[in-house]
C-alpha cells in the first residue's frame, strides 16, 4: 500500500477491461478517487465501479472517446466536479489490428495512431494545463509497450504509435520536470487482457509467444497495475522520463538465450 495515495484522485483511459481495469481497482485499493473511462462497454465500467466502491473508495464511469479533445475534457471535467482535483492522469486506452503494411487501409492506420498516439497527447494536455493552472505537482503515466522499442512487422502502424508515445512521454517529461510533472511509461510485454484472448486461447499461438519471454509466462494484469501503483506513489519521486517494462524479459533479446548467436 501507498498511503500518500489515499484521497488523490486519478483519471484512467480504456478501464472498462484487461490492465485498465486492473489498475482501476489497484487504485481504489490505495484508496484514490478513481475516473474510469470506457469507450463503448458501460457495463464492464460500471463493473470496475461498484468493485471500487466496494473497497470503500470513491468511482465514477465516464464515457469519452480519447482521440478527440471534448472527450478527454469531459474526463477531466469528472474529476473536477466529482472529487474536486486531479492528481494523475494515466493514458491506457489502445487498440491494435494485424495488416500486412502495403494493404494497410489509410483509415486502420490513422485510427490506431488517434486512440494510442493522439489519445496519450489530448490526455496528457488537458493534465498538465489543469497542473500548470493549479500550479501543483501532478503525474502521468503513459501506456506504452514492449513494441515502443521492438519492431512489430503486420503491426507496423502499432508499433509506429507506441514508438511514437515514448517520444513524447519522454520529450514532455523534460519540458515539465521543473514544474514538478512526472511523466512515466510503462512498457507490457505479454499480458492476459482480451486484446489477446483470441491468440491465447491457441495453444500453438500461446506456445510461441511463450517462447519469446525468458520467464517462460504470459503476464497477469495485476502485475502490470503493480507498476503503475508505484509510479503513482511518492516511492517513485526521483522517476520521470522512463519506460518500466513489466515484460518477464522479453525485450531482452530472448534469441541469444543459451548463447545462441
Ligand atoms: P484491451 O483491449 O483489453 O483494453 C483496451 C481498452 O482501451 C478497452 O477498454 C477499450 O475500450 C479502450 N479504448 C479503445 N479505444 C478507445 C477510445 N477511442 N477511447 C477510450 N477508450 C478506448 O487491451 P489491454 O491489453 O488492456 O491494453 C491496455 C493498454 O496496454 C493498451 O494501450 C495496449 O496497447 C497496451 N499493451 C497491452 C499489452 C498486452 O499484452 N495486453 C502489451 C503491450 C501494451
């Protein structure tokens, strides 16, 4: 438990399944004030809620569509009304979809870049003005991925996007530091959400993506929302600019594994 936690309030992108819920309700349980955003599953929202509330914390759903600036105005606005500040601001929402790159339609890709790319830059823009506005301290924490530094080939547009999120975190992180903004990403390798059910639900599939990780495991959500508690924290208070990767060593090269090369 984080207990200088207890009170904030925190906006959450994409909390209605897989690691956003699973930071939600990571977040109710250090007893912060917790905005879940969904963007077309009311009731799995409603879901993290009342689990939430049943921690003794406080929730409220909210829907927005985090590629457009009134949604995330909207989201920021929630906080505001309904818990009167706003602490953190973590950007999670994403989507993905396999094409190969020359039959790539414009709209797949620009659709991809508006949720995770330009999602991450309304989000962290409508934070960081209400921080300065305030003129106090604030955090934001950025869903990245493994594929902000690994190539993805039939995900280019994807890994275009996280590559791009990196970037940015990194480059508003510097920009901010002297106003007492801390901006984090956090990297995830394989981790059982439903972005990955179908996959997983392969046996060969999951056998081959296991494979790729040298702890030889899928990840777990609550592993990942583990890692966006203690960014959240003051344990993290030297921390800005980085990429956590909760990945089980997939980015570490895993081919050379044995002294193969
Ligand atoms: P998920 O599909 O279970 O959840 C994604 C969430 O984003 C959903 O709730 C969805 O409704 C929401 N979303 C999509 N478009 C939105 C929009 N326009 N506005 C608001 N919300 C929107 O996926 P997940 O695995 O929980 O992924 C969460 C984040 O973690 C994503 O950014 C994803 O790229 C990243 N990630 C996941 C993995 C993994 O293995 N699961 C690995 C690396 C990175």
């Amino acid at each position: 438990m984080y207990t200088d936690l207890k009170n904030k309030t925190a906006v959450i992108t994409g909390g209605s399944k897989g690691i956003g819920t699973a930071i939600a309700e990571r977040l109710g349980k250090e007893q912060m004030n917790v905005v879940v955003n969904y963007h077309s599953d009311e009731e799995g929202a409603k879901e993290v809620v009342e689990e939430i509330k049943a921690q003794g914390s406080k929730a409220l759903a909210v829907q927005a569509d985090v590629g457009t600036e009134e949604g995330v105005e909207e989201l920021l606005n929630a906080a505001l009304e309904e818990f009167g500040g706003l602490d953190l601001w973590i950007n999670n929402a994403g989507m993905e979809n396999r094409h190969e790159t020359h039959e790539l339609p414009l709209e797949d890709w620009q659709k991809v870049l508006d949720v995770n790319l330009t999602g991450v830059f309304l989000g962290s823009k409508a934070a960081i003005n209400y921080f300065l506005k305030e003129d106090k301290p604030g955090n934001i924490i950025n869903m990245s991925s493994v594929h902000e530094k690994v190539p993805w080939p039939t995900f280019a547009h994807y890994a275009a996007s996280k590559g791009g999120v990196k970037l940015f975190s990194e480059s508003i992180a510097m920009e901010y530091a002297q106003q007492g903004i801390r901006v984090n990403c956090i990297g995830p390798g394989a981790i059982n959400t439903p972005i990955n059910a179908k996959k997983f639900e392969d046996k060969e599939q999951l056998e081959t993506t296991t494979s790729m990780v040298p702890m030889q495991r899928i990840g777990d959500p609550s592993e990942v929302a583990a890692a966006a508690a203690w960014l959240a924290s003051k344990e993290s208070s030297y921390v800005t600019g980085i990429t956590l990767f909760v990945d089980g060593g997939m980015t570490l090269y895993p081919a050379f594994q044995g002294g193969r090369g």
